[in-house]
C-alpha cells in the first residue's frame, strides 16, 4: 500500500500547477480609495502572496494590524482629515444654497484646491522621510519585493517605486495631474470628453471650445497644486531632466477601475487593463433582522441610500427633506445616516450607522440606489442592475454620475437645491418609469458578459508583472518624446521647409529661363 501511495503523490505534485507566492509592496490612498486597494490585497494573499503595506501615522481607514498584511507605519501625515471633510461638505452645501454667485464658487474651488496642496505637501514629506531614512530604504531593499502596487491619486509609491527600482502597478482612476487616461492614452479634445465638463463623445462645436478651455483650466490647478510639490522632489532624487509624469508613465501595468460600460468609447494603450467591478460579488444572505425588514416592503420594495465613507452625515435640514419625501413613499427605506435623527422620519425608513451596501443592492427587492455617486458604488449598482437617483457631493461624482444620465439609468438631483418636493419627484421618477430600471438591467447584462472575472484579470496582470520583472513590452516611450516630437511638429516643419524649398528653386528656375529667352528673342529683333 505503501508503495502505491508514493508514487501517486509524485503524480500528484508533478500535476499540480505551479504556486508562485510573491512580495508585494503596497503604498495606498486612505479613505474610500483604500476600501478597493484592500479588495486587491486580500485576494493577493489569498493566493499566497506576501503583502506589505507602508501607512502614515495619522491614517483615517488603514489598519496596522490584518490578517491579509503586514505594515510598515512612517511617522509622518499623510492620511485623510475625517473632520476636514464633513465640515467643507457641510460650507459647500450652504455656500451653494445661500449665494449661488460666481465668486462664491471660486471661493469654494480656491479653497478645495489648497486643500488639495497641503495633501501632497503632505505626501511629499513623507517620501522624504522615507528617502531620508536610510534604515527604512536598506529594509526595504533588503526584502526582495516583486512588485510595487500603489493608487496614483497621490504620487508617494510612483516615486518609491522608481527609487526601489522595481515594477510598478497602479490601481488606478486618477493620477496626480488627473483622470488617468490623460496621463497615458492619446486623449483628443473632439470626442474625447474632459471630466467635469458633463459632455459626452458627441460634442457640437460649442461643446469642444468648452472641453479645450476646460483643458487649459486643469492645467492651471495641475501649475498650482501639483507641480510646486513634485517638482522639487524629482530634482532632487531622481535629477533635473525627469519629470515627475514621466516616472508614472513609466509604470508597467495600469489597472483600470473602469470600462466602457462607463467610459465613453476613447483610444487605449496595451498595458491599460480594464477591471471595472473586480470588487463586486453576488449579494450574501442579510442578517434575520435586517431581512425581514425588507421583506415587510411587499411588491413595493426597498430604496437603499448611502453618501459613502468620506461625509458621516448631511447638514440637519438637508435630512429632514430627505426624511420628509422618503415618508412620503409606499417602499420601505434604509438609510445610511450617523446624524441627528430627523423629525420627519416617517416609519418606513431605517437608519443605520453602517449597511452591508454589496448585499443590499443585490437583493432581488431593492428598487432604487440614492447614491453620492463614487465609482464604488455605481460599479455595484450596475453590477447589480439597480437604477439610482444621485445626490454629487465633490470630487468626481458629478462626472460619474452624469454618465449613468447620459445612459439614461440615473435621475441627478443638485444637493445644494435639494428639497422634499424635488427629491420625492426624482424618486417617484425612478421608481416607477420602467425606462431607468431596463437601462440598469441592459448595462448590467454587458458588463457582466466577459470571459474573465475582473478581479481575476487584475490577478493575473499583477502575478504577470512580478513573473516577467515587469512588463516593458507593453509599455509605449512615447511619454520621453518632447511635444513637438509627439506631434510631429519638427516633421511638418522639415517636409513644409523642404517643399518651399523646392517651389523657390522651381520659380528661381523659371524665372531663370524666361530671363535667358526673353534676352535672345528681343538679340534677334535688334
């Protein structure tokens, strides 16, 4: 028997695929950007790979101790200001809804964007502390990492990354200077649209000014925010003929935390990977008391609503507007909400301080999702098949948002107007023309048809990278070529040369020889 059982174990391991287990340097953005990151990082080591993750001192989500991760914790800021943002949700709303002037928004952009400042400053320090700190760099160097995994929202593992001296890939939507896709893929301004401009791939003529001025307004924030931080700092590390995009440009594989059931139809580049829903899964059983809540909606249903992770809770009469409209409907509601309980809570909505958001959406009687519009949460919703009435808050969810419009499977409500009226007439809208909820079921039906899972695809990129040391074949140069080179504007002015060249030398010709036979002619008639 012995004999028998040795041999097949030999088969058995011969047979068996081979496990890799990895060293993955994880360097996230705090707040909702980590909730995506952790999807990543637990599946990583579900497939035995070793993670680390490197955290501020002042992080808001990132824990120091996990099952799924070890961290490496710097002492220096970094993190997100939960307080922050709460209260300039709560200015925002009421500058928008007390003075609605131009100045005013300025004022309110003014004040985002040196917030946005001090968050990189920030960063910047850190990165600093780190390179400075050359016990840190030798350990780091020491443990062998495959692969650095980092969200471009900031530019701390770009830089770390390249310092290392190892591959890179970004769990991207955003980069420093911006939506993604600008920072790497041929982006015309004639159809493709900026975000924040609400334009789709079909633009009038009107509409493209709009979206090149808009183009020209980023790059004034990008002049202001980001530049004074990172400028300075790729001098100084990695010299002063790099730029700080080229060293994002540079990383391997760009894992994208959309696809084109967002996106509207643009150029790509081969190391692009779209994973829109690699956090998505099929919904989990609710608990018994939350089940037989939504249960005791009947054929009505249940209208879920959450503003995400960044805003606790709404100033108190936006929330008795809510309250007041959602008293007014038949469903059943359940409300993320961690404010001052409104007065006119009617006794078909349920508060809670938390709500398993995944699980909710996909069960078979949720009705609408009232969502802020963070790409998380469409992702599930359309994941789901679940139209949405949308409240924007900041940020991108505007942007976000305003596509699920132009595909006709959301109602978008500006916040700052909000009332009972206009709130109840948006959800009555939603809920019972069929139009939103067949959109939802159509788009969700083509992003779920692939012939790979989205987190698997993100998996096998990230494994691909640290197996083949990167992913150089896929990566363009182009991003080394100046902008006269990229366009071609040295060639057009050579050819354009070249040809005036030649017409002088033709004309010069000409001239020439009606010169020589006009002389001869008029010789003869002498």
């Amino acid at each position: 028997m012995n004999r028998l059982i040795l041999p097949a174990l030999a088969v058995l391991l011969c047979s068996s695929p081979c496990v890799y287990g990895g060293k993955v340097l994880v360097f996230p953005v705090d707040g909702s950007h980590w909730i995506n990151m952790k999807v990543l990082i637990e599946e990583l080591h579900s497939r035995g790979h070793e993670i680390t993750v490197i955290r501020p001192n002042d992080t808001w989500y990132i824990k120091a101790d996990s099952p799924s991760y070890k961290t490496i914790t710097v002492n220096s800021s970094g993190g997100f200001d939960e307080e922050f943002f709460g209260a300039f949700v709560t200015k925002m709303l009421m500058i928008r809804r007390e003075d609605a002037s131009v100045w005013a928004r300025i004022s309110l952009e003014s004040e985002l964007l040196a917030q946005f400042y001090d968050m990189n400053k920030q960063v910047v320090k850190m990165i600093e502390d780190i390179f400075e700190d050359a016990k840190m760099i030798q350990s780091l160097r020491d443990a062998k990492y495959d692969v650095v995994l980092t969200d471009p929202a900031v530019g701390g593992g770009v830089m770390l990354a390249h310092y290392l001296g190892l591959p890179l890939v970004l769990n991207v939507r955003w980069t420093v200077q911006g939506e993604a896709h600008h920072a790497i893929a041929p982006s015309p301004f004639s159809y493709v649209p900026f975000p924040g401009t609400e334009l789709t791939d079909k633009m009038t003529f009107p509409q493209r000014i709009k979206n090149v001025l808009y183009y020209f307004f980023t790059r004034f924030q990008i002049a202001y925010v980001t530049d004074p931080n990172y400028i300075p700092l790729v001098h100084r590390y990695f010299g002063p003929n790099v730029h700080y995009m080229e060293l994002f440009q540079a990383a391997d594989i760009w894992l994208m935390r959309n696809d084109f059931t967002f996106e509207f139809p643009r150029p790509t580049m081969p190391n692009i990977v779209y994973m829109a829903g690699f956090q998505c899964k099929p919904s989990k059983p609710l608990s018994q008391d939350l089940e037989d809540f939504v249960e005791s909606s009947g054929e009505h249903g249940v209208i879920i609503m959450t503003l995400g992770t960044l805003v606790g809770h709404l100033p108190e009469d936006f929330a008795e507007h809510i309250a007041a409209a959602f008293a007014q409907l038949p469903q059943k509601v359940i409300w993320k909400h961690k404010g001052k309980r409104p007065s006119t809570l009617g006794n078909n909505t349920l508060i809670l301080d938390w709500l398993p958001q995944n699980d909710l959406l996909g069960h078979p009687k949720t009705r609408v999702f009232v969502a802020h519009g963070g790409t998380n949460g469409i992702q599930e919703a359309i994941y789901h098949g679940v139209p949405l009435v949308g409240l924007p808050l900041m940020f991108d969810q505007e942007d976000n948002l305003f596509r699920m419009k132009a595909r006709g499977v959301a109602k978008v409500l500006d916040i700052a107007a909000l009332n009972k009226d206009n709130f109840l007439e948006a959800l009555k809208e939603v809920l019972y023309t069929p139009y939103y909820r067949e959109n939802m079921q159509k788009l969700s039906s083509v992003h779920r048809d692939q012939p790979i899972k989205p987190l698997d695809r993100a998996m096998f990129w990230i494994e691909f990278v640290m197996r083949h040391k990167g992913a150089a074949h896929l990566r363009t140069e182009s991003y080394k070529m100046s902008k006269i080179q990229y366009y071609s504007i040295d060639v057009a002015a050579f050819l354009l040369a070249v040809v005036l060249l030649v017409a002088i030398v033709f004309i010069s010709a000409m001239k020439f020889l009606w010169r020589r036979v006009f002389s001869r002619r008029k010789v003869k008639m002498q």
